[in-house]
DNA sequence: CCTGCTACCTGATGGC
DNA sequence: TGCCATCAGGTAGCAG
C-alpha cells in the first residue's frame, strides 16, 4: 500500500518522465476508478494538455496540468505502469503482464496507465488541486521543514485519541499509514495505546525523530531501486527492507527480542513489542 | 471541533 | 478438489 514515501519516489521519477508532455488522450476504461467524477469530466479536463510538473500532496500524486491538475490517490493497491509506445488493443499478443487498466492517459511519447484490481483508487481532474476536500484538509507534510518538535507537540496536545489513530489521522499528519505510523512508534519506544496527549515533550521529540528518520529512510529504499512502472513488484520492494515491526507479530522484536504483539486499533492491525514500547 | 463506526471492493486465505 | 465465508486496508460520509 503507497503511502509517502512510496508516492514520493514515484512523483519524482516520473516527473522525469512525463514534465513537458501533453496528453493526447485520455482513456476511462474502468468508471468506477473516477467516481464520484464522470468519465467526460476527467477526459475534457485532461486532453490537450500540457503536463507541466509532478508532485506529492501526503498520499496523493498530482500531475500539474496547464488548467488544472490531475489527483491520483492509490489507496491499498493501486499502481501506475508505463508502455512507451501508444498501447495497441487489438492484434499481436498482450505484452507480458495483462493487467488491465482503469484509465489511461496517451502522452506524446507513451502511454501512463492507472491500474487498481480493487477499485479503492481514484483519479480526478480538479480545476485547483483544493478543491478535493481530501487534499484541501490535508495535515502538515512530515518531511517539510515546518514539521519541528515543537509541531508534533501542538498536534499532540489536544488529541484524546490513541497515538497510533492520531498519527494516521491525515488531516494533522499527511502521509502516514498504517505500516509506518507502526514503524515510527517502535523507533521512539511508545506504546501505540498511549493517549496523544499524554506524552512528555521528551517523548514527543523522540517520536518527531522517529517520523523523520522511519520515512526517510523508507524513501532512500524506494528510490533504490528507483520506481519501474513497467514491473509491479516494485511497489512492494522499499517496504520489505524498511521494516522492523509491521508483519512480524509473534516473532522476536530486533532491538530486545520481546515477542511482537498484534492488536486492533480502528479496525486495522497495529504491530508493537510491549517490552520496549511504553 | 472531536471521535468512532461503516461502506466501499476484490484477491488471498482458511475451513470443511 | 472445490466451494464459501472471512479478512485486509485508506478514506468519505455519517452519527453522536
């Protein structure tokens, strides 16, 4: 599942990829990937356009069009690929891996395709990117320079919640999901179950370090190897090194070999060692 | 404003 | 072997 430092990598690579291009057409082969939007909305605000940047907005990828933007959010499982020639849909064999894709925009040198199986993703034309609510109430980025301890203090300071839901909550802190909100709590010691408001400004700063260096970390792991949208498995790639928690429930925790414990929190798993996390 | 719950969707998994 | 029920997970929308 892409969260920032995923979709960081990505919008840096392609922005290599794409910047100066224009899209020549716009392809809506699965609706449901850009509801509540129609089909046309996405096809008339996109086509003809110049594609003048690429960027991440907490968990979104933004294609900067010259009126306007594009808004892709990846959700759990969606992906982009890349054919460099316009995809042909009739004759020869499918290439190698027949995914199907939901939409796909033909650019002047080839063809970016989103593809998501579950249909959780979404791609929206937006004639300003705040006009989606999603992104419009999005929190502070954490690898701004705006993102201090003493940020991370003020966002702790009301929240009654329990740490691990206020740190996935994207409206205070955009870009953490559920397997590096985990990750950041085991490098700063705390237990997940804490009350927010509860930690001591020496805590507080332990876990704004934690956030920086877990998703710095996890970037410099996603940009070697660097994002091939022509091989799906390189999505999963940068997690799998990164981790030190999420997935391991049972097994021995890397810094004191307690027995990693899973539990539920809102409806989601949240991997801790109860031994060094207090 | 703050918090918590559910629907959305489908591949993977496990039980019988 | 095959079928069916269950589950995971980010966000929007709704309820309290």
């Amino acid at each position: 599942m892409p969260e920032l430092p995923e979709v960081e990598a990505v919008a840096r690579t392609l922005r290599r990829r794409v910047a100066g291009q224009r899209v020549v057409r716009c392809r809506v082969l699965h609706s449901i990937a850009v509801r509540p939007q129609s089909p046309a909305t996405l096809r008339r605000g996109v086509e003809g356009q110049r594609i003048e940047g690429v960027e991440r907005r907490g968990k979104y990828l933004l294609l900067r069009l010259a009126r306007g933007c594009v808004a892709l959010h990846f959700r759990l499982d969606g992906q982009l690929v890349w054919f460099d020639s316009p995809a042909r849909s009739t004759g020869g064999r499918p290439r190698r891996p027949a995914r199907h894709i939901d939409v796909a925009f033909e650019l002047t040198g080839g063809t970016l395709g989103f593809v998501d199986r579950r249909h959780f993703g979404r791609v929206q034309w937006l004639a300003r990117a705040e006009d989606s609510p999603g992104i419009r109430n999005l929190g502070i980025d954490p690898l701004s320079p705006g993102f201090t301890p003493e940020r991370v203090q003020t966002l702790l300071g009301k929240a009654r919640r329990a740490l691990k839901l206020l740190l996935m909550d994207q409206t205070r802190i955009a870009g953490l999901g559920n397997i590096y909100a985990s990750e950041a709590l085991w490098r700063a010691r705390l237990d997940p179950r804490r009350r927010a408001a509860r930690l001591s400004p020496q805590e507080a700063r332990r876990l704004h370090k934690a956030i920086v260096y877990v998703l710095r970390r996890a970037l410099e792991c996603c940009l070697h190897p660097a994002p091939d949208f022509r091989n799906p498995e390189w999505w999963f790639s940068g997690v799998e090194k990164a981790l030190r928690v999420y997935d391991r429930e049972g097994r021995p925790c890397r810094r004191c070999r307690g027995r990693i414990r899973r539990i539920e929190q809102g409806g989601r798993s949240t991997y801790f060692c109860p031994c060094c996390q207090k």
